[in-house]
C-alpha cells in the first residue's frame, strides 16, 4: 500500500477525484490547505521545505469539473503517476434518494477507485463523496461515517458498511471517511499530518481556523432534516408526538391514536427510523429542548418541563447522551443573539 511521505522530503501529492456536480469547497478547500501548508513549511524549514502538491484526477475523456455552482476547473488529468492519497470530494444533491439515482451517472468514477486502491492508494471520501466510495463496496465490513442527514438512506442502500454516524472522521487503513462538507478541512488537516508532521498540519489549522478538536457530527444533528422515506403513518406519529412531546408518552398510547398494533409500530420505527419508538421520542425532547436553549432564556428546569421531563439530572444525561455537550455548553456555542 502506497503510504504517505513522513518527512515532507519525498513530497506528497493528493489527487481529487474529479467529479462533475462537485461543491466547490471540497476541491478549492484542500488545494488551498495545501498551498497554506507548503509556504509555512518553507517559512519553519527554507533549506528543507516540504514538497506538497495536488491535482484533479478523473477518468478517460475528462478533461475539466463542472462545480455544483456552475464554475469549471481544471486541468484533469488521469492517474499516473499515482498519488499518495486520493480525495472523492462531496457533490450537491436535492435529497438523498437523489444522490443515490445519480450513482449510476459515476460508474466509471466508482470503478476508477477500485482500480486505485487495488494499485495501493489510500483513499479519503466527505460528505456525500462516502456514498461513491460505500458503491464501489470498498468500505462493506468496514467502519465509516457520513453526513449526518444521509445516515438513515446510507444505511438501508449500504447495510454491509458499519456506519458510526455521529462520528466527525473515521479512520479504518487505507480508507477514511468524514461528515458533512466543512468536515473536508478536518480531513484535509489529518491527511497532512500523516503527510508531514502533526506541528504542521496544527499550524495551518490555525491560519485557516479549522477547528480540529470536533469528533462528533452529534450537537449539530437536526431531526427535522434526517433523510427519511415519508408515508401516512410516519405523518401521523410525528404530528401526534410533537403535539404530546411534554406529556406522557407510551407506545400504546402512540399506537392507539394511530390506529395501529405496538408490534405494527414498533415495526414501522425500525423500518424508518432505525431506533424504538422510545429511543425516538427521547430524539425528539432532545431536539425541542436544543431549540429552546437556541432561542430562550428559559431554565433548564423549565426547559426539561416543557420536553415531558420531571428529572434535570437524568435529562442531563440524556441530553450529552445525544448531542456530546451539556445543556449549559449547547446554549453557550449555538445560542442565537437577537438584539
């Protein structure tokens, strides 16, 4: 397996799959990384700079991307000499029963990166560019994350692929993966890392202010925008529990009012939601008291109240439990300032 170079003296370079359709951010934002990179490298080191470079890279007949903003880039040009890691960068899509009709548009895309990693590339995938890489089935038995909202629809099209999507990255070999489309930068920065040194990567981490301590995708999750298929039933539920949320809640209760069997139900949470209607309804108090804590200056008691909690404390629990931070550090990061 091709590995990257430890001491910036045999240089390293990062291919990007070149992909029509592309966000432009996950192209620019790691050649830019680079660049920053490099010139701090000559500044530390001017006798030994490091040697860092990368490229667009695609298949036979590409000759430029298409961003999802309408701006080409180019030169493409094909894989050899191989690069030391290969980036398959997000692209934009409506939803994501979108992303995955258009997998059949990138086969020869999908086929170039098991050529690739049969050659020994390591191979890095964001945001919706995990999708390509779950297709070509290099990831099936493996651990991987993607962007949060894609979680549900990953997991039914990819069920071989041991998804942790709350994390931020995910390292496993050869193949890593990472979240929604800023993640691109906290990938770029562990890439240069292992391409250089940590000393490096940590200062141009600074000078483009990526935030390399996130792990989680966990405080940033909207329910509300989860990819999932939408049916009468699903309807039901949702207007009924966020009519309820503050009150109490039983799947017999839910059941009833929808006219259907618990084991139905419990069925039917499985199939759409991946979780029992319990573990849903807690999804859902969660997300009513992140919007409160957002938009109120309520108490955190009044606020467990008016999610269908009598307990602060096992709230509390609760609430880390699901988003990675204490109720008190979600007000102070995602607050809203209204003057």
């Amino acid at each position: 397996m091709t590995e990257p170079a430890t001491d910036g003296r045999g240089g390293f370079e990062l291919g990007i799959l070149a992909l029509d359709g592309a966000m432009l951010t996950s192209i620019g934002g790691p050649l830019d990384a680079l660049r920053v990179a490099q010139r701090l490298g000559e500044l530390r080191d001017p006798a030994h700079p490091p040697r860092l470079s990368g490229r667009l890279i695609g298949v036979p007949g590409c000759t430029r991307v298409r961003t999802a903003v309408g701006v080409s880039v180019g030169e493409v040009g094909g894989p050899d000499p191989l690069p030391d890691v290969l980036l398959v960068p997000g692209l934009m899509h409506q939803d994501a029963g979108d992303l995955l009709r258009r997998l059949h548009d990138y086969e020869a895309e999908i086929a170039l990166l098991r050529a690739l990693h049969l050659k020994g590339v390591r191979i890095v995938a964001a945001c919706s560019g995990t999708v390509l890489l779950a297709a070509s089935g290099l990831l099936d038995g493996r651990e991987a994350t993607t962007s949060w909202w894609l979680a549900d629809a990953f997991r039914r099209a990819f069920p071989a692929v041991r998804l942790q999507a709350d994390r931020m990255l995910v390292e496993h070999h050869d193949l890593v993966t990472a979240g929604a489309a800023n993640a691109v930068m906290l990938l770029s920065m562990r890439v240069l890392a292992q391409a250089t040194d940590e000393h490096l990567a940590q200062h141009t981490a600074r000078m483009l202010m990526v935030d390399t301590g996130r792990q989680s995708q966990a405080p940033y999750v909207v329910q509300a925008l989860v990819e999932r298929p939408r049916d009468s039933l699903t309807e039901r539920v949702e207007r009924f529990l966020q009519h309820e949320l503050h009150g109490d809640l039983s799947v017999a209760r839910v059941a009833e009012h929808c006219g259907t069997s618990e084991r139905s139900l419990l069925r039917h949470f499985r199939a759409t939601f991946g979780v029992s209607p319990l573990q849903h309804i807690q999804r859902l108090r969660v997300e009513r008291a992140k919007a409160l804590l957002e938009t109120t200056h309520l108490s955190l008691d009044e606020i467990v109240g008016r999610c269908g909690y009598a307990d602060p404390a096992s709230f509390r629990k609760l609430f880390k439990r699901a988003t990675a931070l204490t109720p008190t550090d979600y007000r102070s990061r995602f607050r809203l300032r209204v003057h």
